[in-house]
C-alpha cells in the first residue's frame, strides 16, 4: 500500500498534473491562435471587443444568470466555488506544494475547507439527480455528464475522511490511495472531456463571435470549390 | 404529386427530391466551408465545451410549448456537430469507429432538415448558453450544407431566383411598377396631409440609397410613406435606386453563397448612383444582412444606417416636428431579434416611440431577452406551415402580447409584421394592429400644411373602410 500510495503521489500525479497543464495550455493557445487567424482572413475586421468581455465576465460570475433557472444555477455555481477552491487553497495540499516545489500560498481554514467539501459533495449529487429528473438533460446526456460530477465526488468524500480518521470506517491509506487517484483520473480528463470548458471560457463568448467573422469572398471561393460559380439558383 | 414525396413539414422543389448520394455531397460541401470559411473554430470549441446543461431549451419558446426532445436547441446543434466530430476531427473519427460506428446517412439529414426549419434562429438560447454556444449559427451553418444537396423550402429558392435571374427582386416588381406605386404614394400623401413628398429614383450622389424590404411596397406602404415623410421633413438626400431596390436577402436563412451574391447586388447599385451609405428599411434580417457587407466586401464598403438610427438621431435633433395631439392608444414594440438580440438597435425606436405615444408599454421579456415572433430565418415566408408558426412558435409571442393589452404593435421588421399578424389572427388578438413604427411616426409629423382633419383618417391607404369607420368613431 505505501509503495502505491507513493506512486499515485509521485510519478502518477506529476504525468497526470502535466497531462492536464499541457492539455489545457495547447487548447488556449491553438483556440488563440484560429482566433487571430479567423480575425486576419475576416472581411469584416471590427469586433465589440468591450461588450464581448462584458459578457464573458457575466457568465465566468454567473451570479446575474441565476433567475434564468434558480434551482440548477445555484447548484452548479455552488459546486464550481467549491471544486475550485478546496483543491487549491487546502492548508494541506498547500504544504505539498511547498515541499515540492517551495511555493505557497495563504490558505482557508480547515473547517471552511469541511464545509465547502461538503458542498462539493451535495451539489454533484445534486446536479446527477437534476440531470435525471429534468427531461431535456435527460435526453441530451452522454455518459460523461453522469459521470464526471460523480467522479469529481470522490476527490470530496476522500479528502473529507482523510481530514477526519474518526470519521472514517476504511483504512487510512486506502482512502488517501482512492483520493490522490481520483484526482489524477480527472486531471488527465480535464483536457479530454467536457471539463475542458475550464480552459476555453474566457475564449467562448470571442469564439462565438468570430463564428460570424467569415472572410472575404468566402460564399464565391466555396461556390469555386464546390464548382457552383455558374450553377442556377 | 409532390405531396407523395413529401418528406419534410416545407415544400422543396421537385428537383430536390432527385439529388443523389447526397451524405457525400453534404460532407464536400462541409469540407469547403470549413476551409473556405470561418465555422471551423466555432465548431471545434463548440463540440468541445458544450456540457449538455439544458438551460437552451428552458430559453426556447419552441421547446417550451412542444416540450419535443428534437425542438431543444442543444439537440438541434448536436446532429450537425456529431457529423463535424465523426468527419473532421481525428479523435472524433476513431471513437465513433469503436464505439457506436455512426455514419452520415440520407435519413440523418432529413432528421437534420426537418429541425433546423424548426428554428427561427432567433439565437435567445445562445444568450443563455454559458458556454457561449451559438446555436443559430450552427442552425445557419447547418441550413447552408443541406441547401447544397438540394434542400431549401421552396419559399425561399423561388423568391431568391426572381431576384438573382429574373425582375431583380423577390417580390418580381418591375421597376416601372416600382414607380408607379411610389407616385401613387406620393398622391396618397398629398390627399391625406396635403404634403408634397418625393420618392427620388436614380438620384446621383445621395448620401442615402434605400433598400427596404420590397414586400414593403406591396403590403406596407404606410411604412414607406412614413420613411418618405421624415426625408421630407427633414431635408434627407436619399433616393431608390431603380436597378436595385431590395432589401431582402433570404441567403442569410440558407446560404452565404447567395447571401454574398444579394449583398454584393446591393453594393453595386450604391456604387452605380454613386450613394454614400446604405439606408435600410424597417426590416430586421435585411439590416442583418447589410451589417455583413464588409464581412463579404472588405472594410471599403459602403456604411449602413437603418431607418430607425436615422429617425432617431433626426428626432433628437429636433429635426421632426410633430402635432400636439400624439397617438393615445396603447401602444407597445417588438423587438426583431435580427436587430436586437445583440443589443444594436434596443433603445432607438423605444425613445421615438416614447416621444410619439402617450402610452407605450414595455413587452415582457425584451431587448436582448425578447422572444422571437416565431417566423424568423425564414419560416414566414414558407406558407405551408403557418399553423407551426402561429400556434406552437408564436404561443407565448401572443401570451406577451395579450398581457400588454396593446392596441398597436409596433414591429419594424417586415417578416415580424407579417408573422405577427397571423400570430394575433389565430391567438384571438384580433383587437390588436400590427403595425410599423413609421406608420405611426406619419400620424403625428407635422407638416405645417392644413392637415388638422387628416388625424381621423390617417390609417393610410392600407385600411378598409371599416377601419377607417372605426378609426373614426375613436
């Protein structure tokens, strides 16, 4: 078990942690880099640039959003304060990465970081059960939407017995090996998932935008390419 | 007949039904657009991002009254992204492959058809998509592929033919008609509020040439004599040209093909009499429209102003004086989503309106947030299915406009003006009219001429006898 547990710590999470750094890092930069492209070949160069910032600040803090559907967007806002903040500012997880690679940062509390764990784990239940309960998710599911809020569960459950032993039925270790491989699983599906949308929000409203930025002559050059130029309406 | 071919709720032309192997033809066409056009990067982000959260289809006004799995707009987005994925995309291919082996097949794309002429492309659910997912584009993008194997309502095809090979404008009005009417209107002017206004034909060096929609001339011309009027009155230089004086493009409901080729007609004859800018009438998709000249021409293209900036900036001027007696019935606007789901054109025609009405009423919702009036990219024009339109699109459209207890709506949109109609025809709103904001704005303009009897008989040439009789006892 120990040596598990060191493998899950060491080799597992670095490739898993650069997996999903490098994953997410080629997604901004390719998604940047059409982005200029569509801007260069566009016969229409203008873009509201301030109106479309506007917007994407007003759904990375959705707070405005939430009278479109109460219930489900006070879910989902919980659960992404949650998942974002307990990984990253756990005293804990704070103190590895200072071990490793001597940088830190302040931290939360533990019992804010119990509370908040607690949320995680509530709201990704919670977004499960609306998922099934609601008939146009319902229709529009693929596996991965049940399953990741359920996988990004564990993480929650873990941590939370790890950070209480009396609490916790099963063997230390056992639990530590499940909470450090649970996480790795889901960083390296970070970039290969739906989960992605973490890298490309900031770039979704532009992106949406640019869908309309179609270049020059693009209706002539495709009748040229599909050799239409002479065909009748 | 046709109707034992009948595939899709739309008539589409004989030769539609013949086209062969049409997936390859359909994925030819999906490759020269991805490399000639600009949909791949939306596409690309879009089937990756899209977390299949649901909240479209609770911004849908579609999905809200059928509650059908194929009318939500993530599902609609979907067949057209799972064909992107499974062609074009590496991963895409090789899990498609191992797992369910989805291939492109005739009946897929009478799948595909059949709901994306279940959408206006109105585009209200890409503003409540948190991923930013633009699901009109994709309904738009999805259109265009399936008209190159042949499929587009018949209604569209056949107005788009007599405009690019036959009279020059989807209405097939010849320009002497086109003259005709206009000094008609001229004569409808001066008979009801004693005004000589022009309609200037082929006048070089205007800074405006006006491209309403054409239909305009047949069915609103209360709405043309009100452009003419505030030209008149505050001194315009514009004129029409005679080669060219449509507005409408239905290439933004099916193809940028041909969307490039009218707008390109339109710039032509802006450049022929030597016009500064483009001035379009009151009319939502051909404003679209002309907003995508430089998309198509090039940032040297002309400017285009609709008739609502130009009012309202005359109007701010003090440039339009009008009677004291304003419009005291209730009145309240639609927003056409062509021109106010991005938020350009929300306040102008409320601040006109506000000036000209004693009681003007909001919609609930609006702006950006307004529902569509349920023919929208195109599906007014197609007859046929006008009990889709009225009933299951235009439900809640008539549910906000019975709770405005309006007596007019005002819509400076052709198709929404035409949509609304038969919406308040079949939803028992035949109390409320229907109408555009120039036609209003005429009523109350003054002129300075003797026109004080003119204010009961002013519903214009467009009303019957009885409207006038009961415009009359008001």
């Amino acid at each position: 078990m120990e040596a598990w547990l060191e493998w899950a710590r060491g080799p597992a999470f670095v490739f898993a942690f650069t997996f999903m750094v490098l994953g997410l890092v080629r997604h901004v930069v390719l998604t940047f880099a059409e982005m200029y492209r569509t801007m260069r070949r566009a016969g229409d160069k203008s873009l509201a640039y301030s109106k479309i910032l506007v917007t994407t600040i007003k759904w990375l803090v959705p707070v405005g959003k939430i009278r479109n559907e109460v219930l489900y967007s006070v879910t989902s806002i919980l659960f992404h304060i949650a998942i974002l903040i307990v990984p990253v500012f756990l005293g804990g997880h704070i103190v590895l990465w200072a071990r490793g690679l001597g940088l830190s940062w302040p931290g939360i509390p533990n019992e804010v970081a119990d509370v908040l764990a607690i949320v995680a784990i509530v709201t990704a239940v919670a977004l499960v059960v609306q998922r099934v309960s609601a008939r146009p998710t319902r229709t529009l599911s693929r596996f991965q939407d049940y399953a990741l809020p359920l996988l990004i569960a564990v993480p929650f459950v873990t941590g939370f017995l790890v950070m209480h032993p009396a609490m916790n039925p099963f063997s230390y270790e056992a639990v530590l090996l499940v909470h450090v491989m649970s996480a790795n699983l889901i960083f390296v599906l970070m970039p290969i998932t739906k989960l992605s949308h973490a890298a490309f929000m900031p770039s979704v409203q532009f992106v949406s935008e640019l869908g309309w930025k179609w270049p020059a002559d693009s209706g002539t050059r495709v009748a040229v390419a599909l050799r239409k130029e002479e065909e009748p309406v | 007949m046709a109707d034992t071919k009948r595939k899709y709720s739309f008539y589409v032309e004989e030769k539609a039904h013949e086209v062969q192997d049409r997936p390859r033809k359909f994925l030819e066409a999906f490759a020269a657009v991805l490399e000639h056009s600009s949909y791949g990067l939306a596409l690309d982000v879009f089937s990756r991002v899209s977390a299949k959260c649901g909240l479209c289809a609770a911004s849908c006004q579609l999905y809200q009254t059928t509650g059908e799995d194929r009318d939500i707009p993530c599902h609609r987005s979907e067949l057209l992204l799972r064909v992107y994925r499974r062609y074009f995309t590496r991963s895409g291919a090789i899990k498609d492959r191992f797992t369910n082996g989805f291939v492109l097949t005739d009946e897929y794309l009478d799948e595909m058809a059949e709901a994306v002429y279940r959408c206006t492309a109105c585009r209200r659910c890409k503003n409540n998509c948190p991923m930013g997912i633009d699901h009109g584009l994709l309904t738009h993008l999805a259109r265009w592929l399936l008209a190159e194997v042949g499929v587009i309502p018949k209604a569209l095809v056949v107005a788009v033919r007599a405009q690019l090979e036959g009279v020059g404008n989807t209405s097939a009005i010849p320009p002497k008609a086109l003259v005709d009417t206009c000094e008609f209107l001229e004569e409808e002017l001066e008979e009801i509020y004693h005004v000589k206004v022009k309609f200037p034909f082929d006048v070089e060096g205007a800074e405006y040439v006006f491209f309403p929609a054409v239909s305009d001339y047949l069915l609103e011309p209360d709405t043309l004599m009100g452009n003419a009027a505030v030209m008149h009155v505050t001194g315009g230089s514009w004129t029409i040209g005679t080669k060219n004086f449509d507005g409408i493009n239905y290439g933004l409901f099916y193809s940028d093909r041909i969307m490039e080729r009218i707008v390109k007609n339109v710039v032509t004859e802006v450049n022929r009499l030597k016009g500064k800018k483009v001035l379009v009438g009151e009319c939502g998709h051909a404003t679209r429209c002309a907003w995508a000249i430089p998309t198509f021409c090039g940032p040297d293209a002309p400017p285009v102003v609709n008739f609502l900036q130009y009012t309202h900036e005359q109007l701010m001027k003090g440039k339009i004086p009008l009677k004291e007696q304003l419009i005291e019935e209730r009145v309240t606007y639609h927003d056409p989503c062509n021109i106010a789901r991005t938020g350009r054109i929300t306040e102008e025609p409320r601040e006109i309106l506000k000036a000209i009405c004693k009681d003007f009423v909001e919609m609930v919702p609006n702006r950006a947030q307004n529902y569509c009036c349920g023919g929208g990219g195109g599906l007014v024009s197609i007859d046929e299915i006008r009990e889709f339109r009225t009933n299951l699109m235009g439900k809640r459209k008539a549910d906000q406009i019975r709770a405005t207890g309006a007596k007019y709506l005002v819509a400076p949109c052709a198709n929404c003006k035409k949509q609304l109609k038969e919406v308040c025809e079949d939803n028992d709103l035949e109390d409320v009219k229907v109408i555009g904001l120039h036609d209003l704005l005429l009523r109350v303009i003054d002129f300075g001429t003797d026109a004080s009897t003119s204010d009961e008989e002013s519903s214009g040439v467009q009303a019957d006898q009885s409207d006038i009789a009961q415009e009359g006892g008001t």
